[in-house]
C-alpha cells in the first residue's frame, strides 16, 4: 500500500514532536544522519525538552512531485520557550519502492507573533 507524500507529511505532523517512536517511522536514514531510530529519539528528546516545541496548526500550501522526489511547502503555527510564531517549512521526500520517507526539513521563513522571554 502506497501513502502520497502529503499524507506522510500529515502524518509527521500529527506525530512530531510528542510521539517520536511514531514520528521515526516517517524518516530516511539520510533525515537522522545516518543514526539508529532509536538513538535519534534520544537525541531528539533532549533537544525537544529544552524548546518545548508544539505545532499549533499546521496547512499544507503546495505540494509538487517529480517521479521518485517530491517537495512539499507546509505553513505551520509552533509554540517554543521563544513564544508563538508562523513557519514555512519545506519538506523533501523520497520514495523507497513505494514507501516515501522524509529526507529533509527546511525551515523557509519564520515570523515571531510574541514577546521572546
């Protein structure tokens, strides 16, 4: 069975960053740096405690896709210790067989909304 690309970005977003054993299931080798699912967790854990990242809303804005690649603009409303803000995040994606795995994340644009504490 084959997921679109924009349903595997969905569902990241749905997943990332409170259920990161689910969120791993999305990532390519490549998106981890070459770790282990679990020791990117770890690591992820870590880092995600010191921000305490929340996606807020999120809507997918473009979707484009080119044989086995394809790239998706995602606007999204986060929550960190900084306050809220708007991003644009660019998601490039891979398809393995007929699996696509997240190879990429880049942040575009970001607008800060509140004070920085």
């Amino acid at each position: 069975m084959s997921t679109a690309p924009s349903q595997v970005v969905g569902q990241w977003l749905q997943s990332y960053p409170h259920d990161l054993p689910q969120a791993v299931t999305f990532t390519s080798p490549d998106f981890r740096d070459n770790l282990a699912s679990s020791d990117w967790i770890t690591q992820r854990e870590s880092i995600l405690r010191q921000i305490r990242l929340q996606y807020l809303d999120r809507q997918i804005l473009n979707v484009e896709i080119d044989g086995n690649r394809a790239v998706i603009k995602v606007k999204v409303l986060i929550s960190t210790i900084l306050g809220e803000q708007i991003q644009f995040e660019q998601y490039e994606l891979s398809r393995y067989c007929s699996v696509w795995l997240l190879e990429k994340v880049s942040v575009i644009e970001e607008r800060f909304l509140g004070q920085v504490m």
